[in-house]
C-alpha cells in the first residue's frame, strides 16, 4: 500500500512574508482593494510507500522536518490519502 502526502509548508505568522506583501500590492494596484493580506507558501505531494498509516505520517513528519520546510522560520501540516 502506498499514502499521498499533502503538505503545506507556511511561513510563521511572526515571520515577514516579502512575496505576500508583493503579491498584496500587485493586487491593490490592479484595484483589488478588497484583499486585506496575503500569505504565501508550498504545495508538496509526495507518494510514501508504507502499508501503515502511522509509518507514513511518521516518514513525512521527518522529510518536512529534515528537508522541506525551514523549522526555524517555517510550518507544516499533512493529509495523507491512501493510493492504489
């Protein structure tokens, strides 16, 4: 059995997001005044060939820890699907 990995990797709310802010303006500017705030981050799927649930969250607990995401300045959250 295999698990489909979901990841979103966001900035922390405390950390500056420079893109956001550029994207925010860009939008005022097309006259989107509407859009308060933008936040932007990762999308990450990742196939994880493990027959149990908890073995695949356990290995993608440590790949968004280890290398996709920035532990300092960075969050992470999963769904995992299982696949065929």
């Amino acid at each position: 059995m295999a698990f489909k990995a979901k990841i979103k990797v966001t900035l922390r709310p405390s950390i500056l997001d420079v893109q956001g802010k550029a994207a925010q303006h860009a939008l005022e500017n097309l006259g989107y005044s509407s859009v308060e705030s933008i936040r932007i981050g990762k999308y990450i799927e990742v196939i994880i060939g493990e027959d149990f649930r908890a073995e695949a969250e356990q290995v993608c607990t440590e790949i968004c820890q280890k290398l996709l995401s920035n532990p300092i300045m960075e969050d992470f959250s999963f769904e995992l699907v299982p696949v065929n």
